[in-house]
C-alpha cells in the first residue's frame, strides 16, 4: 500500500524543486530514532514491520514516495548565492491528525542538481549535534524543525579528516526560507506569486483574507521572527549562521550548524570558527534578524503594490515593527525570568551588566537567584553592587519571594546543551558508545527539572573544559 505522503510543493514551478531519489549508503545502522515524535505524528502505525535503518538511511524508499530537492538562494554573510538542497532531499509530506504538513526531510542523502562542489553527504557528529539541539530548544518551548531519527551509513566523508557518514531526518513546518523567495524573486513575478500564495495557504491562511496579502505575509513573518530570536535570547542560543537560506518562514529555528549556547554571559559571545567578524555574535542577532528580513521584505514588494513607492513605504513600516516586537517579547520573557509582574528594563540590564562584569553564567544566574529567594544564600558574587541589586530587585517583587522562586524555576532552564558536555558525548557516540549520549538527551528533555538525571549535566565548564569554537562540520 502506498504511503499517505504529499507533494503539495510540487505543485510550484519546477524551477522551485527538482525530482531526485537518495543515494543508498553502504552499510546503514539507527543510531537514535524519535518514538516520541513518531508518534505526534501519527507515523508509527507505518513503521511497524519496517526497517527503520533501511528507511531512514534511504535504502529502502516506501512506497508512493517521490522525494524532491528544493532550490534557493540565500545571502551568506551578506552575499548573494544560488543554493538548493545540496546534500538533502524531502522524502514527502505528512500529514498529522489536526491537518498540519510536515516536511520529512533527509540530510547527508547524497548528491543532487543543487550539490555544486559537495559530495552530498553529512558526518555522524553533526547530525547527532542537530539531533541532540534542536530536541533541547523543543524542551525549552522554543519553535524548531525536530529530528526523527539518525542513521550511521556506513561510508566515510571526507572534511578535514576522514569522518564516519550519517543521514538525518528531519521534520519541519516547512523548508521555506528567506533564500527560497529571494530566487523566486529572480526567476519572475509569476513564481514568486505562486510561492506566495503556497506560503499563506500552508502557513498563515488568516492572511489570504487580509485587505493585502502578501503585506500580511510580511508582517506574520516578522511577527514570528521577533518572537522567535527574543525566546533564543532568553535562553542564551547563538544560531551561528543566520543566512537568509537558513531563516524559515515559518518562524521555526533551522540548520543547526555551528550553534551554541552561551555559558559565561558576554553579549559579544561568538562560537562559530567562520563568522571571524562576528556578524552573529549573541546580542547581534536581532540586527541580523531585520536584516534577513529586510531581504524578504524586497523579494515582495512587486505584490504589495504596483506602485512602487507605496510598496516601499507599506514594507518599511512594517519592518520598523520588528524591533519594538522583538524588544517587547524580550523584556516580558526577561520579566518572567525574574517574577517581576511587569517589566522593568533598568533593572533587568543593570542585571545583565553586573552578569557581564563578573563573569557570570547566565544560564545558572537565574537559578541562583530563584534560590537565594528561598534560602537567602547564594553562590553569585558577594559584592557590594550584586548585594544593592538583590535588594532592590526583591524589593520590586509583587509575590511572596517562595513563590516567585518557584515561578522561576518553571520558566528558567537549569540545563542547557553546553558545549563541552554536547562535544563529550559525540566524541562517545562516535567511538561507538551511544550511552552519554542518551543521558545527555534525556536530561535535556526536561531542562525545567532538578533531578538525578539532569544534575549531572547542570555545572558551568571548568576552565580547562571551556570550547571556545564550533564548527559546521559540512
Ligand atoms: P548550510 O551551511 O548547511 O546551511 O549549507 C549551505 C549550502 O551548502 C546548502 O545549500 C547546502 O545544501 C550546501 N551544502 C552543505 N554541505 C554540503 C555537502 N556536503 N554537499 C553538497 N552540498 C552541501
Ligand atoms: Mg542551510
């Protein structure tokens, strides 16, 4: 019996997608699969006499799928590019119970017509890293593509040395980014329309009702965008390569590659071996978000007027939103960090300088507070300006301080993949050794806990565990 899988995006000009099956891998092992999410998706029922190796290598391909390559381009440290999925293919659409499309994306699955120099495929480290991440940001309540399963394939991949290959599955919303209208754009207003249009009926059908549409577009995409890189803030996430290829419309993060989490606060915090300039430091990331958004906003502004310095100015009011969105979701969710009833944004940066100053952990900040609240002691430093700022911000508290405590430890994560923990446990796995892996991920399930299973993973590196880098690894 065939698959339910659907191809709606194929209904696009075929400039958009290209037809291409996976390459089959050598010798393909599950490393890890998604129960869990197999499950949300109503995908299980499928899977029962199946080969999970051979399905999620692309070894064995289910019946009545017709997986497809998409194209697109993208800026890259602000430079234009064509792109396209060149190691990653879609293997169908899912459709779950409550009518929502999943893309069920394989990555390391081979060559296709987008491949350009690259071999197509993908090393098992970072795709266990995408897997491992992107799980903890679904934890954390953060939207995010997810991982359904890693399969080791048996090959070698050659970077800059010899690595062990993986295949990736990955389900998103969709994988339409900000490059994927910057090359409709190119090819003509005709498929720029018809990816418009696919856009607000699979994402925001609420827009098709609008007086404009596609301004609506516009401004339900930015709307997602502010929220979105406020609640990475929040966590103390470093995307790492904001590209507009790699900023999905549908406001989910996406392509986990030399991401990280902040350990010492710094808001200049870089990780990532190529951004030598920092264009994705920390506390750069909404300058960069309206800046991926103002390449979106260009690519539409045919369709928002005909006139064309009316569409300018419909475009540039609505981008001037951003950041006042972005500001207002940040203070709410920094406010909530701290209990406050409503927010107050000296306090909450005098915070954040004090953090800064004495080389704080942000993560574990919040924590300490929350328990200074209920024991009166802490471990953040004893200063006489850390002692005035207490004060006065339990001077502001509206709730009893056990309370606000409590609220705080629902809100604030006690763990977070650190890097030096996340690079242990693929050092493990790709010795063979699947198990810290699994204990690591396990705790990440549930950040908001303080418990046997997360404790373990809960301290700030030592010094000599510090990783002051992270690569792509593509
Ligand atoms: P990324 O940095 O993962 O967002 O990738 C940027 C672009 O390079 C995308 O179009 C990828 O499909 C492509 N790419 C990355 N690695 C490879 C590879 N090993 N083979 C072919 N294309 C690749
Ligand atoms: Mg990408």
């Amino acid at each position: 019996m065939n698959w339910p899988f659907e191809y709606t995006y194929t209904q696009l000009p075929d400039t958009l997608w290209a037809r291409v099956d996976p390459i089959p891998v050598r010798a393909p092992r599950l490393l890890i699969f998604n129960d869990a999410l197999a499950d949300t998706l109503g995908l299980s029922p499928w899977l029962e006499d199946v080969d999970l190796a051979a399905l999620f290598s692309g070894n064995w391909l289910p019946p009545g799928a017709r997986p497809f390559a998409q194209a697109y381009a993208g800026h890259q440290f602000g430079h234009f590019a064509l792109l396209g999925d060149g190691r990653a293919l879609i293997l169908g659409e899912w459709c779950t119970a409550d009518g929502q499309h999943m893309d069920l994306q394989f990555k390391g699955s081979g060559r296709t017509p987008f491949s350009r120099r690259g071999d197509g495929r993908a090393a098992v480290g970072p795709m266990l890293r995408e897997y491992l991440i992107s799980e903890a940001m679904y934890a954390l309540g953060i939207p995010t593509t997810r991982a359904l399963a890693v399969v080791a394939t048996g090959e070698t991949v050659l970077r800059t040395r010899a690595l062990p290959g993986a295949v990736l599955t990955r389900v998103a919303s969709s994988h339409i980014r900000v490059g994927t209208f910057e090359l409709a754009a190119r090819i003509n207003q005709t498929t720029l329309q018809a990816l418009a249009d696919y856009t607000i009926q699979r994402h925001f059908p609420a827009c098709a009702h609008a007086k404009r549409p596609y301004l609506a577009l516009l401004e339900a995409v930015i709307a997602h965008q502010a929220r979105l890189i406020s609640q990475w803030l929040h966590v103390g996430f470093i995307h790492g390569v904001m590209n507009t290829d790699n900023m999905s419309i549908a406001g989910e993060t996406i392509d986990y590659g030399p991401c990280a989490f902040m350990d010492t606060y710094h808001p200049d915090t870089v990780f990532s071996s190529i951004d030598t300039a920092g264009r994705y430091a920390f506390a750069n990331q909404p300058t960069m978000g309206i800046w991926n958004l103002t390449r979106f906003a260009e690519t539409l502004l045919p369709l928002l007027d005909e006139r064309p310095d009316r569409a300018k100015a419909l475009a540039q009011d609505a981008l001037a939103d951003f950041g006042r969105q972005l500001q207002q979701h940040w203070l709410e969710g920094m406010a909530a960090k701290l209990a406050l009833s409503k927010p107050d944004s000296t306090l909450i940066y005098d915070l954040l300088q004090h953090m800064a100053d004495t080389q704080q952990d942000y993560t574990l900040t919040f924590r300490y507070l929350a328990q200074w609240l209920r024991q009166q002691t802490t471990p953040l430093p004893q200063t006489a300006s850390w002692q005035a700022w207490l004060q006065r911000w339990r001077n502001g508290l509206t709730v009893p301080p056990y309370q606000a405590a409590d609220l705080m430890d629902t809100v604030n994560p006690c763990i977070i993949p650190r890097n030096h923990q996340v690079q242990k446990a693929l050092d493990a796995a790709e010795a063979g050794d699947m198990a810290p892996f699994n204990a690591l991920l396990n705790a990440l399930r549930q950040p908001f806990c303080d418990n046997a299973a997360t404790r373990p993973f809960m301290a700030a590196p030592r010094e000599d565990e510090r990783i002051m880098q992270t690569f792509c690894g593509t």
